[in-house]
C-alpha cells in the first residue's frame, strides 16, 4: 500500500512541475520585451536605432542624462537626432 501512495505523489508532483514549466515558458513568450531602460548614456543606440529621445525640449533632448531613466520618450524626427 505504502509504495502505491508514494507513486499517487511522486505523479502528481510530477504534473506540477510539469505545470509550472509550461506556465513559465508561456510567460517568457508572451513577455514584450523592452526597447531599453537605462540613463542617457547607455540609451544613445536605442535612441538612435529607433528613434526615441527623451521627451524634453530639443537641446537637452539630445544631452547625457547620468541622474536617472527618464520616464517619457518620443519620437524625434528632426535632422539634429540623426
């Protein structure tokens, strides 16, 4: 009886991780992913691969911002991003 009941749980633990696995995958799937978050610094190619700046007026837009992420961006189409 004692051998019956062990294989009863080692299935069922069995199918729940299986269960989890699949749910993990799905959730690293179905994720969009970010096109960055970072300082300025290391935003430079995101801005400039795909056209998102900072969303400031258009000198500082273009500057070094070390403080933190900026929170808004937009996208910039003047000739002074390229």
């Amino acid at each position: 009886m004692m051998p019956e009941r062990f294989h009863a749980v080692a299935r069922l633990a069995a199918l729940l991780l299986l269960a989890l696995g699949v749910w993990r995958i799905a959730v690293v799937v179905a994720a969009s992913p970010m096109l960055g978050y970072a300082n300025q610094f290391d935003m430079g190619r995101t801005s400039a691969c795909f056209g998102l700046w900072p969303d400031l007026p258009e000198p500082a837009r273009y500057e070094a911002h070390p403080q933190a992420p900026i929170a808004r961006y937009t996208q910039c189409t003047s000739a002074a991003a390229v």
